[in-house]
C-alpha cells in the first residue's frame, strides 16, 4: 500500500505525523510526505521520504493576524466566538497554495490512502479528486470540531476548481492521539497512543543528578518566539521561579531562543534544542505556553502543568488540561511573578492534581500505539473508495 502524509510547513504539525508515518513505513508500507518547500528539510530530517508541493506561504504573520490580546481571555477557557473565521483564512491560504501540486503528485504517485494534520485541507481535496479515502490525524485536542458546520462550505469553490464536487473535511477516519478521557466526542474516531517526536536532538540532555529540590520544566515551544519575543514568557518565569531556594529549575529553549532567555541564575540548567520527552522524566511540573505536543508530552510522563496560553489553539489546549484536573490556567496579564510562585507551589503541594496527571499517563499506555492501528488503516484504503459525487 503506499500512503502520503501531509502538511503545511508548521514542524509541530509534521512531528504529529511522524509516528504512525514510521510505523506504516516499518509495516512495509510505502510512505511519502509531501509539504511546502519551506518544510522540506525538516521533513527529510525525520528519515522519512519527502517532497515539496505548492507554495510557501508566510504563515507566521497570519498567526500574528488572529493573536489574543490577553485582556481577551476568560480565565483560561477556550474561545468561543469570533476567532474561527481568521484562523479558517489561514488553513484556507495554505490551501490554495497546495492543493493544485497535490493532486498533480496524487496523481502521478497513486496513494492508497491519504493521512493530513487536521488544518492541511488540501489533504481531503486531493483524496476526493483521486478517490481514496482521507485520513485526519489529529496533533492535539480536536479544535477544528468548531468549524465543522462550515467548513465545508468554505472548502467547496476551491474543491470545485479541481472539479471536485464532494468532499470530506473531516476525512473518512480521525485518529486522535489524546488520551481517550480527554477526546472531544466525534463519531469515526480511533485512538492511538501519543509518542513525542521534537526533530533532532540530543538523546540524553545533559540534566544534573537529582536532588533534595523540586525540578521544574520551564518550556516555550517555538510558535511564540516566532510571534513576537515579548510573548515568549519563558524569561519572565525563569526570573520568577529562580530565587525559590527548593526549586531546581531546568528549561527546555531552542537555538534560536537561547538569546532571548538572556542569563540566568546559578544553578539554572538550560537545555538547547533537547528532546521534552527526555526532559520530562523525573520533573514534577511543567509551565509553559500550552501548545498541543508540550500537553501530549507532559501527560504522557504524568507530570501537572501550569500553562499561560495566548493563542486560540494553546487556550483550547489549556482549557483541557484545566477542566481535566492535570493543572491550571493563568492568562498572561494575571502570570506576574507572585502568582507564577504561589501557582507553582500550590500545584506541586496538591496531590489531587498530581494523581490525575498521573492516571492520564496510564491511561496513554493502555491506548494502541501506532503500529497497533495500522491494520485499520489498510483495512480503511481497502473498502470502498471516497470519489467524487
């Protein structure tokens, strides 16, 4: 069977994919993936088989366009109106940059099954236009449920380009790498076990030997920096944390935003470029930004969080992670460094919390990991095929 995977050039989005595309690979199955110009390098960094299709598109200053202003939020709880239509123009941009070389690789190529993160829509166009079925695959918590009454309406003028009458913005199948107690309802939907692929790194960050003090991960993923550097909060919680004597902080940073966290206190280890997945072991909490794969990561390893989402998709995150008991939600304006302390210390004295943490890292080793579903997957691109009505 050969399978195509594909995104827009967001390496967060691709390190979701990687996993089952590895397994299908490992499988026997042959895999290709395909995104913009601009994330081929990253893709062919993973070791799987990569090509460009479409256009870049400066995705970083649509982001810029749709960012919350912190007076917007609600106490940690994910938006409800007003945000979608800007964010629904972004994933549309990326669209109609790529859904034309797609289907001329779809076409050449002849993929059995097509597996898309949820906001590449090209992804479902191009699966309709050949007649194989789509596949989503989730890298967080469900968010484009929101948009489904829309979608897609929005998606039919460019799908009707390429003479495509029907199509499935939701794919034929969803699979969903949250742990199944924090899934968003949706029929169709299978879940797999969430394995953190953060690109190269060191397999072993070099973390000092454990101590009396409680270790805290400070981490920002990378949108944030990327933003704007005055939304990049890691500094700002370094600084508020570092003077807790009984505190032994470790942050997690990339290259590109070691300058941005400037110096740092003695006894303050910076870890550059590392994978979270080795961090996390021995942590007892993580604050940070709320981007999905820092909320799989840390669940997986049963470790509470504190996160101070400022973008819609981090808010949703957080609001998840709030409501599920695994931690707390602060906005940016109420993130000064007394609360961060007193938060910081509530979270790690309350077993509650700590237990539920817990119990989701169980609960995600009981869930089949890639290579478990990837017999549904070929099952799936053996039945009958998703064309054009």
């Amino acid at each position: 069977m050969r399978v195509l995977f594909t995104t827009w050039a967001w390496p967060s989005h691709l390190y979701a994919l990687v996993p089952l595309a590895w397994a299908m690979r490992a499988a026997g199955h042959d895999v290709l993936v395909a995104g913009q110009p601009e994330l081929l390098d990253e893709i062919t960094a993973t070791g799987l088989p990569g090509v460009a299709v479409g256009a870049d598109v400066d995705a970083v200053e649509l982001v810029r366009g749709y960012v919350l202003p912190s007076d917007g939020d609600q106490g940690g709880q994910a938006p409800r109106t007003g945000k979608a239509p800007r964010a629904m123009t972004m994933f549309l941009a990326h669209a109609e940059a790529m859904t034309g070389d797609l289907i001329d690789l779809c076409r050449t190529w002849r993929p059995d099954l097509i597996v898309y993160e949820p906001t590449t829509l090209a992804g479902p166009i191009a699966a309709a236009a050949i007649g194989v079925p789509a596949v989503r695959h989730l890298y967080g918590t469900d968010l484009m449920l929101r948009a489904r009454e829309i979608l897609g309406d929005l998606l039919a003028p460019l799908a009707a380009r390429y003479g495509v009458t029907s199509v499935q913005p939701f794919g034929a199948l969803t699979v969903d790498p949250t742990p199944p107690s924090l899934q968003v309802p949706y029929d169709d939907r299978i879940a797999v076990r969430h394995l953190a692929f953060c690109g190269s790194g060191p397999a072993r960050p070099a973390l000092p030997p454990r101590g009396d003090r409680r270790r805290v991960c400070v981490t920002w993923g990378h949108t944030m920096a990327k933003l704007d550097p005055a939304r990049f909060l890691a500094p700002t919680v370094v600084r508020a944390l570092a003077g807790e004597p009984d505190l032994e902080l470790v942050v997690a940073v990339s290259a590109r935003q070691r300058p941005l966290l400037g110096a740092v206190a003695d006894g303050v280890t910076v870890l550059v470029d590392a994978s979270l997945d080795e961090v996390l072991p021995g942590c007892e909490l993580v604050v940070a930004h709320g981007g999905a794969a820092t909320v799989l990561t840390a669940l997986r390893h049963g470790v509470p969080m504190l996160l101070i989402p400022q973008l819609p998709d981090h808010t949703g995150h957080a609001a998840r992670v709030l409501a599920a008991g695994a931690g707390d939600v602060l906005t940016r304006d109420q993130a000064s460094a007394e609360t961060i302390v007193k938060e910081t210390r509530r979270l790690l004295s309350d077993e509650s919390v700590r237990a539920r943490a817990r119990a989701f890292a169980e609960e995600m080793l009981r869930t089949p990991a890639p290579a478990q579903i990837v017999e549904r997957l070929v099952a799936l691109s053996a039945g009958t095929p998703i064309g054009k009505s």
